[in-house]
C-alpha cells in the first residue's frame, strides 16, 4: 500500500491493512479515517501531527515506532504495548492523546507521557504503573481494573472519571482534581470505615 518513503498533509480513508507489516515510513500532518490497522505491526515509523479517526488499533505492533502530535479520535486500539515506541525524553507537550477511544489491556509501564490527554475513554485493564502522567487529562474516563502504581498523577485531571483504584500512599496524587464522589475510592487503600 504504502510505495513511498514520506507521505505529507495525505488523506487515507476506508484503508484495510490488517495484519500488514510496514517498515521505515514516514507520516507527517496525515490523516487515517475509518482504516482497519488490527494486528498490524509499524516498524521504525515516525508518525509527526498526524489524526487518527475511527480506526481499528487493535493489538497492533509499534516497534521502534515514534509518535508526536498524534490524535486518536473514536478509536479501538485495545491490547497494545505501548512501550515498545520510541519515546522523546524532553516534550514539549504530548506525544499522544486519546478523545472517546477503547484503549483496553494497553501497557504504558514506565513511560513518560506527562500532559496526555485521556478523555471520555474506556481503559479497562490498562497498566499505568511506573509512569509519569503528571498534568494529564483523564475527564470522563471509565478506569476499571486498571493498575496505577508509583504513578505520577500530580496536577492531573479526572474529573468525572469513574471506577479507578489508586492508593495514595502508592502514587504521586498532589495537585490532582478528582470528583466528589468518586473520590471516596481514593480512601479504600487508606484501611478505614466510612459511616453515614
């Protein structure tokens, strides 16, 4: 599908490359529309300002791949490890963001994504141990079964996220906004009885 090397500022729409391996491309300022990537594997791509719409992620393989500026908008990308990306050190903002997207059973294990935008996505299952998502958005979030664990949270957003479990003694959570109620469940870890 993809003859070249570079592709800038391109429209791709309705494209089905599932289980396709593609090596050493080059997206900038590109937009995917209702493409179908399952199972695909990126290898050593570098994805630059580029929007991803009503696509199919799922479980795909971004080896050695590098991402900045990249939206995900209504999007299924379940079961991908993330880590395997090449990750800048120093970012000035995000290198990703994820806007009404099913992101389950994803690995961010050690990242750095510090400003990410998360919002009114389901992330079931996701791993976001050891990683730092200071500043980031969560808004409208559904977390269930996701694992937060010597996380940097400070100044993030969740408002009206729901069905998180973080332990304050475990994570960085100073400066963080969370929902009245739901921050009920921000005492579970702490071992006390709340009594009406």
């Amino acid at each position: 599908m993809f003859d070249e090397d570079d592709y800038f500022e391109q429209v791709f729409t309705d494209l089905n490359l599932a289980s396709e391996i593609i090596v050493a491309k080059e997206f900038d300022g590109c937009t995917f529309e209702s493409c179908d990537f399952s199972e695909a594997t990126f290898r050593r791509c570098k994805f630059s300002d580029c929007r991803f719409l009503k696509c199919n992620l799922s479980v795909i393989d971004i080896d050695n791949s590098k991402f900045t500026d990249v939206l995900f908008k209504d999007c299924k990308i379940i079961g991908v490890d993330w880590t395997k990306g090449v990750w800048p050190g120093l970012a000035l903002g995000s290198p990703i963001g994820f806007k009404r997207c099913a992101i389950d059973a994803s690995s961010f294990y050690g990242l750095s994504l510090k400003g990410v935008a998360i919002e009114r996505c389901r992330a079931h299952d996701v791993d976001f141990r050891e990683a730092d998502f200071s500043r980031s958005n969560f808004s409208y979030t559904d977390l269930s079964n996701s694992l937060f664990g010597n996380t940097n949270l400070s100044n993030a957003n969740f408002f009206e996220a729901s069905n998180y479990a973080i332990d304050v003694n475990q994570n960085v959570i100073a400066g963080a906004k969370f929902s009245r109620l739901e921050a009920l469940r921000l005492l579970e870890g702490l071992g006390i009885e709340l009594v009406d």
